[in-house]
C-alpha cells in the first residue's frame, strides 16, 4: 500500500485511566490497514482548558502516514472515540479519549465539522510540545513554525510523564 499523506494527530485523556486510553488509541489506530504510525511523542499531563473543574489530561501527538482523505480520518477518529465510551455532554467537559486532526499535509481546510489546521493547536502547549518533539521542524500553515507558535505557550504548565506504555 502506498501512503500518501502526512497526518498529524492530538490524543488526550482525563477518564478512566487517560495514559492507557491515549495507549489504546494508538496501539488501535496502528491496525487500520490505510494507517502507519510513523511516530508518536511521549506522554505529557496538562491541566483543563476551559471548563476546569476536571481531572488534568494526559496527551500525546502521533504523526501518521495514511491513504485516506481527511474526512474520512475524522471519521475513523470519532468512531474509535466512541469505542471507547466517549460522550459529548458540553463543551470541553471531560472525556474518555479525545483524537483531533491537526494537521494533514500542508493543507488549509474547512468543511463540516472538520478545520485544518485545527483551529486552536497553535495557542495549546499540549499540542505543540508533543508536536514539537516527533516534529520540530513541522510548519503550521497559516501561522509558522511549531517552536515559533511553542514560544508564545512559555506560561502554560506542562510536564512529560514518560512514553507510551
């Protein structure tokens, strides 16, 4: 099979043991035949965004290589949240395992339910430092480079608590 694209994608956790649901995504997302994990980052704790009264996250950013369009990735990311007993109750509340589309090749796109980039990556240290470390020469089209945009994230608190078990 041959792979076509360049996918980047969020993973985070705050229920039910997050580390070994950000673990489960990946391992999951591994076995689709139209995806590779070229590479994943290591697991870093943040507090809520948002709404705060909430356990802090556990996140990750794997870079895939895939075949698919974005839209059908999103849905293969949905499904797979829903797998594993993911709600949506209100904005930012809580959540088993949440699995965002960064970024997929260089483009610039919006349709449905669906921003790339996605749309707040560029303000989030969650996103960026994981993205940083698989990537860090990765560009953010429409706003520069992943150490530029990290920069402007210094005040947000972040800690790596290892690597994916």
């Amino acid at each position: 099979m041959s792979f076509k694209h360049t996918a980047f994608i969020g993973l985070g956790s705050n229920l039910d043991n997050p580390c070994k649901q950000v673990t489960y995504a990946l391992r999951a997302l591994a076995r689709i035949p139209s995806i590779r994990i070229s590479a994943s980052s290591s697991l870093y704790r943040s507090a809520p965004v948002g709404y705060c009264d909430q356990p802090d996250f556990v996140n990750a950013v794997a870079q895939l290589e895939t075949t698919l369009s974005p839209i059908a990735l999103l849905d293969i990311l949905l499904e797979l949240e829903r797998e594993c007993g993911r709600t949506r109750e209100f904005r930012n509340a809580p959540r088993t395992l949440d699995l965002d589309v960064l970024l997929y090749d260089d483009l610039q796109h919006q349709e449905h339910n669906l921003i790339i980039p996605h749309p707040e990556m560029h303000r989030r240290a969650f996103v960026l430092r994981p993205l940083w470390e698989i990537a860090p020469d990765c560009m953010i089209p429409g706003i520069g480079a992943v150490s530029e945009a990290l920069l402007h994230c210094r005040e947000q608190q972040l800690e790596r608590i290892g690597d994916v078990i």
